[in-house]
C-alpha cells in the first residue's frame, strides 16, 4: 500500500483536495485535520479528487461519510470525483442509503457546487 498524500487547490469557491495512495486507519487523522480545518476556514464546499486512490478502509469511508454530513451542516458539501467502481460499490454499503454524490469528472463536481449555491441551501 502507498502512503496517502493530498494536495489542495481552490476553484470556484470549491476546495478540491487530491489524494493519492491509500485512505486507512495510520493516515486518515491527517486527512480528517485537514478536511476539518477547510470547513472552520469557512469554506464547506470540498471535492476529493480520487483519481489515484488505491484504497480507503470502509471504517474510514465511513467517518468521510460522517464528515460530509458536518460540512452539510454548514452550508456546503463533500462530493467524490473518480473513485473506483469498487470503492464505489462499498462507499452505498457503508452509507446505508445516504452516499457521497461521485462524479466521474471534476466538471461535474463544481457544476453541482454552482447548483448547491444557487439553491435555498446556502
């Protein structure tokens, strides 16, 4: 397994946080610190990129899970871009009929983020 690394960049109001490697227990309080951080920043609008994700722990997905539900909370969101179909198939598991909007492309991630802003849950 590889290491988890992340970097963040900021588009349109969105934070869109890459990961690469791995999501499990040694590495995900890095990421949650993080993820925590943007939200009291005031900016609740994050994308994780996860193209290059080669794992996450389903006792990981769902605290992101846990997470998104937080940022909800403040007016924003957590949407998942690339996540691979196996991933996928365990993230509607784990969330027991409350998933993680995916997209296949990050377009469409800040398309929904337009959407969310212009909606009454802003």
């Amino acid at each position: 397994m590889h290491q988890l690394q992340f970097q963040i960049r900021h588009i349109s109001g969105v934070n869109i946080v890459r990961l690469t490697g791995t999501i499990e227990p040694a590495s995900f309080p890095a990421l949650q610190a993080v993820l925590k951080k943007l939200v009291s920043e005031g900016t609740p609008k994050i994308a994780l990129e996860c193209y290059e994700l080669n794992y996450i722990s389903s006792a990981e997905l769902k605290q992101l899970l846990n997470f998104a539900h937080f940022a909800r909370a403040a007016g924003g969101d957590v949407k998942c871009v690339g996540l691979t179909p196996t991933v996928k198939q365990v993230a509607s598991i784990v969330a027991n009929g409350d998933p993680f909007d995916c997209y296949d492309d990050l377009t469409y991630a800040l398309a929904a983020f337009r959407r969310l802003r212009g909606s009454s849950r802003n």
